[in-house]
C-alpha cells in the first residue's frame, strides 16, 4: 500500500513507468493503472482483472489539451469538456493516427475512450507520471467495483504491484460513456447525468440498444456482480433474503439513502453491496430506484449485477 504524498506517488510513477500496475483513486471508482503504450503492461491488466481482451479500456489524461493529442476532437467533444472535466465523463472518439496507445487499449477499434478525473490523487499522479494511463476498474472483471482500497486489496491481492491508498470514492459509480464518433450516443450511465449532458449539447442524444456491438466500457450483459444473487425492483422480501433499501423503507439491512437522495445512493451503491455480499446466505433483493438522473446509472448497474452468470 502506498500513501498519497510526494513519496507515495513517486513510488507510483516509477512503477508505472516500469510496465506495473498500479491502483488508484478517482472520484468514481478506484482504478487499476498502467502505461497505455505499453503492450506488455496492458496485457497483464487483462490478466490480473481475468478480463476479456475485445473489452476496451479508457485512457486517462491530465488535461483536457493532452486528450487532444490522443484523438480527434470535435465541437461536441469541447463544449462537454469544458462542462464535465475534469470529472467522470468518458468521451469515445476516433483515434489520432500516431498516438502510441497500445492496440490492446482500444481492443482494435478505431476510438479511444479518454477521461481527465476530478480526484486530486488521480490528477497528481497523471501529472507525475507523465503520460496516459490505461486504467479499468480496480477489481476482477465481472465482479463489484471498488469504491475504497480495501475493496481492491481483497479482489486483486497478489495480481498487482501496488495501491495508492486514497479513502472512499465520492461518486461511487463509474463515469458516463458517450460515444462522439458519430450521432452522440449514450453508451454507458454513470457519474454525469443524460439529461445534464443533453443540456450541454441543446440536443437528445441517442442511447446504446442491447445487442449493439460492444464499443466502450462497462457494456457486457452480466457485470458489477456480488457473489449473491440480485433481484431489483422488489417491494415484498422473501423468505431467505436481506434488502437493500432506498428511501423509508423498512426492514433494510443496509440503505441507499433513506433520504431518497440519488446522489447519495450512488455513493453507497457498492459499498454497500460488497458489504451485503458478505452477509448474504440468499438472494440480496433491492428496493426500487427512479430511473432518472443518477438513478438510470445505479438502475444499469443493479440490472447487469442481477444477470445471469456467464
């Protein structure tokens, strides 16, 4: 474990440098790092999170300036950066020809995913390291994401070369995915909002259907996954299960927010699952979430948790 000071994220940056990886805070979700240029360094982040490799992985970056030197940027592309970043909001664009990202990152497609994070521990190391960093989740792949630096020693212990201790993530679920390659397209909920974004555009945009080619992050069918089962949407329990609540609801083991905060809720969404996964004997049932604003981010994460194993 390495501290966040000077030190700390030296160590961090070295060890970047060196083909490691490393895990670190963002305002989302904890990351697991490596040079994005890097064959060898991305394949073992394949490895370590057992990740399937047409899974493509978002680069994070400095500055705004810097991910425009990784891709082709657009008008779209500059009015929801200069709105949402730094900030967990992910942008899909194509590709800048010449921009040493490894072919590993953008599982061959012709975009790359790129985001600049809130989190000054992120932000610090991007900085001192330099260069883009290629950085999923913090956790095997499948399974709930890690908002703290416990959650990651438990799912990745052994696999990795070390992790920046940073405290609890703020937001609590990943950054939106929009793709700009085209129409701009929802590809994944998350951290920013859809009715936030299509404010700052002065337009709807248009969302990622099942069964669409895989084209960003966090789209497989069964994800965020407890060892439990999940049931959504539930108003009666039943025998054998412990509820997840949101809003006054009673008999909950753990709640969202029992203030009906979404915000809130986000925050708590897998804490509080990694928690109940460790309780559960049955099945964790989950009270209903507004599907609006955070809610459509929590609601997908929930609804790819209750999938079916592969």
């Amino acid at each position: 474990m390495l501290s966040s000071d000077e030190s700390g994220l030296t160590r961090a940056s070295e060890l970047l440098s060196g083909g490691g990886l490393v895990a670190f805070p963002t305002e989302t979700v904890y990351g697991l790092g490596c040079d994005a240029r890097n064959d060898l360094a991305v394949a073992h982040i394949f490895e370590a999170k057992r990740r399937p490799h047409f899974n493509p992985l978002i680069v994070h970056l400095d500055s705004k300036e810097t991910a425009q030197s990784y891709v082709n940027w657009t008008d779209a592309a500059e009015r929801l950066a200069e709105a949402f970043w730094p900030g967990p909001l992910t942008l899909v664009l194509p590709v800048r020809e010449g921009s040493g990202v490894s072919s590993l990152v953008t599982a061959n497609l012709p975009t790359l995913a790129v985001r600049v994070p809130k989190h000054p521990i992120a932000v610090a190391l991007l900085q001192k390291f330099g260069g883009p960093v290629a950085a999923p989740s913090a956790n095997l792949s499948g399974k709930i994401s890690p908002t703290n630096a416990p959650h990651v020693a438990s799912g990745l212990k052994g696999r990795i070369d070390a992790i920046v201790e940073g405290g609890a993530c703020g937001v609590g679920v990943e950054s939106t995915i929009l793709g700009l390659k085209n129409v701009p397209t929802l590809l994944r909920p998350g951290g920013i909002p859809q009715e936030a974004i299509e404010a700052a555009l002065g337009e709807p945009i248009a969302l990622h259907q099942p069964g669409d080619a895989l084209t960003a992050p966090g789209q497989m069918s069964s994800h965020y996954a407890p060892s439990a089962p999940l049931r959504q949407n539930v108003t009666d329990i039943r025998p054998g299960e412990i509820l997840l609540g949101f809003g006054p609801v009673l008999g909950a083991t753990l709640n969202l927010s029992e203030a009906g905060d979404l915000g809130e809720a986000a925050a708590n969404l897998f804490l509080h699952l990694h928690e109940l996964d460790t309780l559960a004997t049955g099945t964790i049932a989950v009270s209903p979430i507004p599907n609006h604003g955070l809610g459509r981010a929590i609601n997908d994460r929930l609804a790819r948790a209750a999938k079916p194993r592969p």
